[in-house]
C-alpha cells in the first residue's frame, strides 16, 4: 500500500501571498489531519476532515481552511501569508473506523515564506 | 496544552536499552497513552499505545504504572537509526487529534 503523499514538498512564498497544499491519504483512509510544526511551537493540529466534513479544528486563524474531496484527498489553504507561516505542514490518515485508528503521516511540505 | 511531561533529552548507547519515561498524572480513565517518534525531516511514526496493561510489539515495549500516571517506552536493543524525537500522547479512544509535547531527543551513541 502506497504511503500518505504531500504535494508539493518544498514551496517558498513572499508575505500577502496564499498558498495551496495537498494531501493524498493511504488508499481506504478516510481521515485526513493536518498539522504545523514549527522550532518554537512545535507540532500543532490544524483540523480534520472526514467525509468532507470539518469535524474538529485547533487554534488557527481564518487564514487557514482546508477542504477534503469525495476520494478522501485534502487540500489546505493559507492566504495573505505571513512569515511565521514559515514551517513543515504535516497530513495524517486514518481508516477512523475504530478504536485505535492508527494515524500515518506523510513527509510533509516545507514552506518558507520570505 | 499537552497533557505529558517528557524529559527534553537523553542518551543511550548502542545495543543498549533505551528507556523513555512520560508523565500523565492527570490522565483520565477514557485515555490512552500513545507514543510516535519523529526522525529528523520526516513525519511521526506511530509506534505502540496501551490503556493499563503493558504492551509488546516488534518495534518496543510500552510499561504503564498501576495509577497510570506515568508510562515508559522501551526500545530493547537502541539502534543508530532509532535517533528521533519521541512523543508520549494521551489521546481518547477513537479521537483523531493529537496534541504533541515537546517530546524527548533520543541520541543513539555508537
């Protein structure tokens, strides 16, 4: 089975400008999390989809949202980005259909921000 | 906020045991302990969870005190590739958000 794939893996950006970024869960997988890491906050929740539903979000604001498609697949979105949006963007899937649902995660996407 | 405390750093030699300890003092009944290791540039890996009763798998063991106010993970023969930062997460059963301490640096000396 093919691992949890994030596109793209290296993106830089300027300030004011939003970004786009994708995950391609574990196939049958139909959780997808997203988190932040940064050297100073460390590994945040960003929110999780399933079923192309919202159903939990962490402390963020507006400027990042994310979306998931009926094949499970997730984009997130930050707008008018700003420097310390600058970190590694890390997806997880899980089948979420049971108890201890395993949560894979993929290599992630760095994105600085100049 | 985390609910885990974790020594920031540790040593272990190779071929040597690698015991990694966590404090969940205000964990709750309906809480697993969960543990991931995160190896430089790459995403978290999971690696074992329990409830109350010890556990076993290919990759370490997981050791929970009676109170279940403290957990320890162990990697019985540490390898140069076992070098990561580990993570001890209590997680209700079927939630899907994890909450990440700072976790331990683990240095697996030759």
């Amino acid at each position: 089975k093919a691992g949890v794939t994030q596109t793209p893996r290296y993106l830089i950006k300027t300030r004011g400008q939003q970004v786009t970024l994708s995950c391609s869960p574990i196939s049958g997988h139909r959780s997808v999390s997203w988190y932040q890491q940064t050297p100073g906050q460390g590994l945040q929740f960003l929110f999780e989809y399933f079923s192309e539903t919202q159903r939990n979000k962490g402390n963020f604001p507006g400027r990042f949202s994310g979306r998931q498609f009926s094949n499970s697949r997730s984009e997130m979105n930050v707008s008018t980005l700003e420097l310390g949006d600058s970190a590694l963007y890390l997806c997880a899937s899980s089948s979420a259909g049971g108890s201890h649902n395993e949560q894979f995660f993929g290599p992630g996407t760095r994105l600085t921000v100049l | 906020d985390a609910k885990t405390t974790q020594p920031p750093s540790m040593d272990c030699a190779e071929g040597r045991a690698a015991n990694l300890p966590c404090n969940h003092s205000t964990i709750s009944g309906n809480e697993y302990v969960y543990w991931y290791r995160q190896i430089h540039s790459q995403g978290p890996q999971y690696i074992i969870h329990g409830l109350k009763n010890n556990e076993t798998n290919e990759m370490a063991s997981l050791i929970i005190t009676e109170d279940r106010k403290s957990s320890t993970l162990i990697l019985p023969h540490a390898t140069l590739r076992d070098t990561a930062v580990y993570y001890c997460i209590v997680r209700v059963q079927g939630a899907q958000k994890l909450v990440f301490g700072q976790g331990t640096r683990l240095t697996i000396n030759p």
